[in-house]
C-alpha cells in the first residue's frame, strides 16, 4: 500500500490533523500536502513514517 494512502487510513482512524501529523511524525507540518501534491519521500523518511503510525497504534489501542 503506498505511504500516502496508509496516511490517510490513520488520519481517518485517529481524526489527527494532517499538520499534526507531520510535525509529529517527520518535524514537518507540511510533509503531508507535500505528499499529496506529488512529493516523494526517501527510504529513511517512508520508514520513520511507518514507525511512528506503528508506535503510535500500539501507545493508543484500547
């Protein structure tokens, strides 16, 4: 599944803004629309991603 797409599966779940999230996840509030306008992201910064959606769901299930 492509990056861009697994983010916006978990903005969905968790109703995070998509500034938040950047900031959070890269240290970038605009990484996200980036994304959506064609941007893209190396391998460190994909896996950074995918690390912190993982960390995040596993601090935050119910």
């Amino acid at each position: 599944m492509p990056l861009l797409r697994k983010i916006e599966i978990f903005l969905k779940e968790t109703n995070m803004a998509w500034t938040r999230f950047g900031r959070l996840a890269v240290r970038d509030p605009r990484f996200v629309q980036d994304l959506r306008n064609g941007r893209e992201p190396g391998k460190t910064v994909s896996e950074r991603v995918e690390r912190f959606i993982s960390l995040w769901r596993a601090d935050h299930v119910n």
